[in-house]
C-alpha cells in the first residue's frame, strides 16, 4: 500500500477524518490530502512536541494556520482542540518510521477520530516494527504443509544445555581399521579395491544399523538396497575440503545409481544421504553417503510430493520455482540467500527449523539428477556443495556435522513432472559454537519445531564466511 492510500482509504475514506498527512520524522511530507498544506514550521514543532511537549503546552499546536491547544499529548500521540471552534480538532500519532497528522469538523467526535488514525498508527507500528529477529512469530513451511515457532529472543539466554567434545583430532589419511579405506576388509570379508575416487557397494545389515539416519526414515519391511558410498580414497577429508573437481565424480556416481533404479522394478525411490559428524550418529568419519533404494516412499519425500502437487493444481506453477524467483529476484535485499551460482541458489529457507539448516536449489526446472543439462550444470552443483560445506566447516572452524539429503522425482512409473524439483537439504546440528548441540526438546517436540536463531541471521552468518576452508589457509 502507498502513503497516498492510507491517506485516501484509512483516513478519509472513513469519513470521520476532514485532512491529512503523513511525513517522515524529518518533516519530509510523504503524502497528503489535496487542500492540507501546513507549513514546515509548524510540522516541525508537532514533531518536536512528542519529546518535548512544553511549547505546545504553552503557545498551543498551530497546523494549517490554524490554532488549536493540546489537550493530550505523549511520546506517541498528541490530540489538540480548535482555539476557535471546540468542535474541531487535531491529532498526531508518531509510529516508528512516521507521523500521521489529520483533522477533523464539526459532526465527527472526537472519540471517533482518535481512533481512526489511532489505527492506522498501530497497524504500522505492528508492520514496521515488527522485527524477524526480535519477536516470536510461527513460520509456515509450504513443503510440508507443517509450521515452525520461531522464538530469536531465546538466542539471549544464558545456554546450560549439553556441550559436546569438539572433534579435533587429527585423522591419519589412511585408517587399516576403517571399513572403508581402500584395499581393506569390511565385516561380511569383501575387500575394497584400490578406488582412485568413488566406490559403491552394498551395505550389509550390521553397518545399517551401526550407521542409521536421523531425519530418513529406515527401510524397515520394505523391499530394497542400502548402498554405501565413499567420496574419496582418503580418510580424513571431508567434501568441505574437497575441490569442485573432485565432487563432480561424487554426483556423477548418484546419477549412475539413480538411472540405474528405474531399470529395477521394484525399486521406486531413491534416497541419497550423508550424515556426517559422530553427533549426528555416524561412527566412520570416511567421507561417505548412503543411498537407499526402496520400494516405498519415505515420510518426508511424500508430504513434499503431496504439497507440491497441491501447490501445482492452485498455481499452474511449481513451488520451488517460484520459491527460487522469490529469494533470488524477487526480494530486494535478499536476506536468506547463502550463495549461488548461475544453475543453483543456496538458501536459509524461510521455514528452516535447525540452526543454519539450508537448501541447494535448482534455480531452472529440473525434476532430477539425470536432468541436469551437460557438464555446466553438473560444474554448478559440485560448486554449489563445495562452497556451502566449506562456509559450514568456517562457521566455528570445526569439521560442521550435518545430515545431507538429495530430493528428487521418484524412480516408480508415476508422472513427476509437476510435484518434484531437484533440490538438497543440509541439517546441521550445532547451534553456537563446535560444543554446543542443537535438539529438538520439549515443546518442540510436542507441539511444534522451534528455532531461536532465525533463517536471516543463519544466512547472515554464512555470508560472512570464506570459502576458503580454514585448514586450507
Ligand atoms: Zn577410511
Ligand atoms: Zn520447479
Ligand atoms: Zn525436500
């Protein structure tokens, strides 16, 4: 809404209000009714009044060359009576941003005309003061039709809750006891072979359950295949450290695997996934991700399915693509954006939960993996990881754990070219320094999610962060 439309609908439209005007807290004039034109002098003295009310006191308010004395006055408000016609008046209100002056005649009570542009003073006061960062508010996730409590004023208290050990140790880069260093034995007696930089193999049931998704649901009774995956021959480095170069064989071996579920007809969802960290409840710190390939679709995949599809029959479009055009043209200051590239936005979603949680995004509509348009887009995406794990590993200097989860169309028979959108999502755990963990406790869970840290102040953060990690420098 325009100045000149406060001024035209919510103040004279409601008849009671006779002239108006709205000004900056520097006598700027905004806008006004036609015939009001009252002089900077006299708009300057009304301003001053809200701290210092002794000249009006004295001398009156004169607006519009008209004299009238101040019967009320505090730092929000003054209502001032017509020295001639008592009938008449005058009111001010200062919001934080502005001051709205008005008049009224004979016919209109007082009462009534207070309230009026006392209104409208609160309405603006509740918009322009309300602050992200400072006051409650609920958030609604449209992904999962769900919503969020977002609480920033908890970041100010003093933190008591668990601290965790930070993870310093330094790592050899190859481990003979790891599982999953090249050249050694696992637990059913297979070897891995001497990979120069990615290897799959099928997970047996003991590193399952030794190595189990938080935010993923397990398998439980379903037909399918739990795959492992390593990033990288070495052991002590992590896809934060790795360059673009190295990531780009990472996604080509997700694309091998999901291509290939389609041919398995059972198989009709494909779940790539890395939990990295010991607090996150992965016990080999070998970079890897675990693909499982199921027969059904999981919860969370699901409800995006669902909400999309809802989202696609309201809007004839697609609600991550007008998500993407939302933070990246749309809003002007662009408060949740982390980085980007020219095919890949990487955001603090408006909805976030976790501390630090973001999402990689396909700026174009792309449903899947295997739809990513050649080597550039392919380039864009190992970027778009490398830059957003490296500001996570700089937030604290510490190797940031997470869960990873890549959301993509189904691999079953169904038409997916509406409900899916390629996107990642990054789940950290840590709230404020490598020690302090973030959980989901009481109300939270159950009620609903909290977050004391809000998305804006999450990106902020990560801006702030080089991409360069900081065992690199
Ligand atoms: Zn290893
Ligand atoms: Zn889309
Ligand atoms: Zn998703």
């Amino acid at each position: 809404m325009s100045w000149q439309t406060y001024i035209d609908s919510n103040l004279l439209g409601t008849g009671k209000i006779t002239q108006a005007a709205i000004y900056g807290h520097d006598g700027t004039l905004w806008a006004a009714s036609a015939d009001f034109n009252p002089a900077q002098e006299e708009i300057k003295n009304i301003i001053v009044s809200f701290d210092d009310a002794t000249k009006i006191q004295e001398n009156g308010i004169r607006c519009n060359g008209t004299k009238y004395y101040a019967l009320f006055h505090d730092n929000q408000t003054i209502h001032g009576k017509n020295a001639q016609k008592g009938t008449e008046g005058v009111i001010a209100e200062k919001t934080n941003q502005a001051v709205i002056l008005g008049t009224y005649r004979e016919g209109t009570a007082p009462g009534e005309a207070n309230k009026v542009i006392g209104d409208l003073a609160d309405y603006l006061r509740s918009m322009s003061e309300f602050d992200f960062n400072e006051h409650s508010h609920r958030r609604y996730n449209p992904l999962t039709n769900s919503w969020v409590l977002c609480s920033p004023h908890r970041t100010k208290r003093p933190w008591q809750g668990q601290q965790e050990t930070a993870d310093n140790e330094s790592l050899p880069s190859y481990d003979p006891s790891c599982y999953l260093c090249p050249g050694n034995r696992r637990a059913q007696g297979d070897t891995n072979p001497e990979y120069q930089n990615t290897f799959i193999f099928t997970n047996d049931f003991a590193a399952v359950k030794s190595d189990q998704p938080q935010f993923l649901h397990k398998p439980d009774g379903v037909r399918g295949e739990c795959k492992v995956m390593c990033f990288s021959p070495k052991h002590n480095i992590t896809v934060a450290e790795m360059s673009k170069d190295a990531i780009i064989p990472v996604i080509k071996a997700w694309i091998e695997v999901y291509r290939n579920s389609f041919s398995i007809p059972y198989i009709n969802h494909v779940q790539i996934f890395e939990n990295k960290g010991a607090i996150m409840g992965c016990s080999n710190p070998h970079p890897h991700c675990q693909i499982w390939c199921t027969e059904s679709i999981p919860e969370e995949p699901t409800k995006e399915l669902i909400s999309m599809t809802k989202y696609y029959e309201k809007n004839k479009s697609c609600l991550l693509c007008d998500y993407v055009l939302l933070e990246t043209l749309k809003l002007q200051d662009k408060p949740r954006i982390v980085c980007e590239n020219d095919s890949f936005v990487c955001v603090t979603p408006f909805w976030a939960i976790w501390p630090y949680e973001t999402m990689i995004i396909a700026k174009s509509h792309v449903k899947s993996l295997i739809e990513l348009d050649g080597e550039k887009q392919l380039n864009d995406l190992a970027d778009i990881i490398r830059r957003i794990t490296c500001r996570y590993d700089n937030v604290f200097k510490c190797s940031f754990p997470y869960s990873m989860g890549i959301h993509q169309a189904p691999v079953d028979e169904n038409d997916h070219s509406h409900d899916s959108h390629l996107h990642l999502h990054f789940y950290p755990a840590l709230l404020r320094s490598p020690t302090v963990k973030k959980f989901l406790v009481g109300y939270e869970m159950l009620a609903e999610p909290q977050r004391d840290l809000t998305p804006e102040q999450a990106a902020e953060t990560l801006r702030k962060c080089s991409e360069i990690h900081y065992k690199q420098k």
